[in-house]
C-alpha cells in the first residue's frame, strides 16, 4: 500500500471483510451500486459549477443540469448498477436534477477551491510521528473565509450528532492545516437526501486536535491489516 484514503479508512470500519476484498485482495466488482454512481455525478456537476464561479464565469442552472446529464449517462456506461429497492436510473436522473436546481439557487460564498487534490504525510501533531504512506483525497470545496464544505448523498437526512465522528470532514481539516498552515474557520456538510421530497440540507460542524489524532490512529490502524 502506497497511500491511504479516507473511503479506505471508513470501509475498513464499517466492514473489515469488505476492505479486504477491495484493498487487499482487489477482488473484481460485479456491478457498481447506483448510489455510488449518483453521488459521482452529483459530485461532477458540483465541481463544474464551483470552478465557473471560482473563474468568475456566469454558470447558469440549464447547462449545470447538462453537465450532470452527462456524467450520469457516462456512469450507466461503465458498468453494470445495482438500483436498490424502488430506484430506476429515471428516478435517480429526475432527483438529481431537482437537488442541483435547489443548490443553484442557494445563496453562495465565492469558492477558493473546488476539489482540490492532495497527496500529504499523516503526522500526528501531539507527537510528531509519521506513518510510512501518505493520505490522498480531495477537499470538495473551500470557501474564502476558510470553510471547507463536504458534499454527501444519502438516503435519509444525517444527524447534526452524527458529524462528530465523521471523518471525510476531519482528514479535509487535516489537509487545510498541511496545505495552508492554518486551521479552518468553518466545516459544513451540504447533504443531498433522495428520498421522495428530496432536500438539500446544510449543516455545521466543529473539529479539533482531538479529531486529527483519533483520525492519525484510525490510519495507522488500517495500515496495519
């Protein structure tokens, strides 16, 4: 293993069998699940749109729509989905769009970043010590008064309680202070639910040392299957 991710991390929590057969072992996948593929173009569109308002360039809600279109049919393409109980590729396509115009519409912050990508050594800031591979991701979005945003798709709306221990927002934290040498101001998670009303729901969350060092031994732990 030559870097680690915070989708490793996570799956390796919620089911060590399955982190095996991915990271370990690099199993085929038989089919894609369609709420992966969902989130995937979701995630294009909103990248799309964050670096036309980064450039200062007038984005409007048709061609935002367009751009997830596309991404969608090219996610149908790849492989096979699996569509859980009562979903069509349809349905997914017309909630897609529904969640993105209500976005657009949202007042906005002037983005500094859109997925921004980053390969850095995972330090624990209390000791100093260093693990031997690198963590690699992307921040989905950063804001010009030092926010970092994470965008989710999910099924049921998440929890305020439940951004305590999520960790996509912690290791984006952990990555500000190594890029930027300074800590974020602000986290917020923008969570697109998929249910029959879909929503888009905003919420803020608090991260500190504490955070970063729980996240550095979850790592190592992980490093060490």
């Amino acid at each position: 293993m030559d870097h680690i991710s915070c989708s490793q991390i996570n799956l390796y929590l919620h089911c060590p069998l399955k982190y095996k057969f991915n990271y370990i072992d690099k199993l085929p996948k038989p089919f894609k699940p369609s709420g992966l593929a969902f989130g995937s173009a979701i995630h294009a569109a909103l990248a799309w749109l964050h670096k036309q308002r980064m450039n200062g360039d007038k984005a409007s809600r048709k061609t935002l729509l367009s751009v997830f279109d596309a991404d969608w049919y090219a996610q149908t393409l790849d492989t096979k989905l699996h569509y859980r109980n009562g979903e069509t590729g349809s349905k997914l396509k017309v909630l897609g769009k529904e969640m993105l115009a209500m976005y657009f519409d949202q007042a906005y912050q002037k983005p500094v970043g859109a997925e921004v990508a980053f390969t850095l050594p995972l330090v624990d800031f209390e000791t100093g010590e260093k693990l031997p591979v690198d963590i690699e991701g992307y921040i989905d979005l950063i804001e010009k008064d030092d926010t970092i945003v994470e965008f989710k798709t999910s099924s049921q709306t998440m929890r305020e309680s439940d951004l305590e221990n999520h960790l996509q927002l912690t290791a984006y934290g952990y990555a500000y202070k190594m890029l930027y040498q300074r800590e974020p101001r602000h986290f917020r998670l923008v969570d697109f639910v998929k249910n029959k009303k879909p929503k888009v729901i905003k919420l803020e969350a608090e991260k500190d040392r504490f955070d970063y060092r729980r996240f550095f031994h979850l790592a190592q732990q992980v490093h060490r299957v």
